[in-house]
C-alpha cells in the first residue's frame, strides 16, 4: 500500500488540506476560489453528486491491482473458465471496437504491480466484475454512489480516459493554486514528474493505479474523466465511429 504524497514543503498540508479550509469557511458552502482545488465539472448523468463528491475524504490508498487480480480470479473459478476464456469474456461487449490484443497473461499477471497495468486492460475487467475503479481503493467512501459506476460504453468505442482533458483539468487547477507541474508531481507522488504531466496529452494510454491518483486531486469519480463521460462525447463518438484524439 503506498503511502500518501508529501504535500509541497511551502504550503502546509497540501492542496487537498487547502480545499477542506476553504469549504469550512462560514457561511460559505463552496470553497473561496483562491482555495479551491478544481471545480469539477458534473456529468451528465449525475450533476449534483459530483459536488458532494469533491467534499468527502478521500483516502490517501492506491488502486489494489492485486485485490483487483484475486476477484477476477475468483469470477473465473466460479464460472469453470480458463484465462483464455476470460479473455474472451471481457473482450466480447467491445468487439465491434477491435480492442487492443489481450493475452491470457495480462490477466493472469495483473497483480504484477511493479509497473502497474494498462487502463484499458483495467477498465474492461471492471466491466466484466460489474464494479467502479474506487471499488478497488481500500476505505473509499464513496465506491458505490451512482457517480462512481462506469458509463455505459460507447456504441464503437473502447472504454478509455481523456488523457487531453485530464492534462486540462490539471493545469486549470494548478494555474488555481499557483503550483508549477514539479510542485503537482510532488503531491502526486508515485510515478509522476513533471515532464510527464506536461506530456499527457500527446499520451497514448495511462496506467492504473497513477490515473486513480490523478482522480484524487481533481477530487472527482475516475468514471467521470473517461471519454464517454465528457460533455458532447456521445454526439462526437456517432459521428466520426470512434474517440478523436
């Protein structure tokens, strides 16, 4: 279990403490902007939790590839299958997409953490189990609200993150804060550099447990920063066949 980021040396109790002050301020139920981490943008489907969503307590945990991997192999034990055959299983809802080549080895290894594992490998066994990402976060508070649960996918698309949109997100809520992209990487912690921050857009996949940690600075649903989740994705999805990047 990695442990929390160390919050930047000059400004005590990082970001994340920053925004709790500023929703306490009296009389005021939505932080004072010099404070405020980000304002989420809600979605679609659920406007108003989304804000709720920004005020909890969110734990300072990874993504536990290896809770992940025992019920992924609990599923297939239960259902008589081989890793060949689960393969088929979290492949098949997203056939028409052509999805990247899985092999019965990245799911039978993804409790390898040493380099964490692609999301869309992440993201189509969630489907399969039926669960949210935050489901995997241990002591998460909110893994079961309506917000936290995967969209329904896109008709032609494969379940994905925003990477453009994060590196947006990102860079409105640090210009908000006044952080450089090293202070933000140093909050992140884990993988992160700055380098790295800066070069998101032009990504072309991003790793689980990192895109949950991303998650928790925006302070918002991992669901909410996939591509079917941003405003007016659905309309872009039917009319060019697939996700622009």
């Amino acid at each position: 279990m990695a442990s929390q980021p160390s919050p930047h040396p000059h400004r005590p109790g990082g970001s994340a403490a920053r925004w709790r002050e500023g929703c306490e301020e009296r009389d005021s139920p939505e932080p004072m902007t010099k404070l405020r981490l980000f304002p989420v943008e809600p979605t679609s489907t659920h406007p108003t939790q989304v804000g709720e969503w920004a005020r909890l307590e969110m734990p300072a945990t990874d993504f536990d590839l290896v809770a992940l991997h025992a019920t992924l192999e609990a599923r297939k034990c239960q259902l008589g299958l081989t890793w060949t055959d689960v393969v088929r299983e979290v492949s098949a809802p997203f056939q028409d997409c052509k999805p990247r080549l899985i092999r019965a080895s990245n799911l039978r290894d993804l409790h390898d953490t040493r380099f964490g594992v692609d999301a869309e490998i992440v993201l189509l066994v969630l489907y399969w189990l039926g669960r949210s990402p935050e489901s995997f976060v241990p002591g998460h508070p909110a893994a079961d609200r309506p917000e936290a649960q995967l969209p329904s996918p896109a008709a032609g698309a494969l379940p994905s993150f925003d990477l453009p949109w994060i590196h947006a997100k990102l860079d409105a809520g640090r210009s908000r804060l006044g952080l450089s992209w090293l202070q933000v990487a140093q909050e992140l912690g884990g993988p992160f550099t700055a380098n790295g921050l800066q070069r998101l857009p032009r990504s072309r996949s991003i790793r689980f447990p990192a895109v949950m940690r991303l998650a928790r600075w925006l302070r918002c649903p991992a669901a909410s920063l996939m591509l079917s989740c941003r405003p007016g994705i659905q309309d872009r999805l039917r009319s060019t066949g697939g996700p622009q990047r």
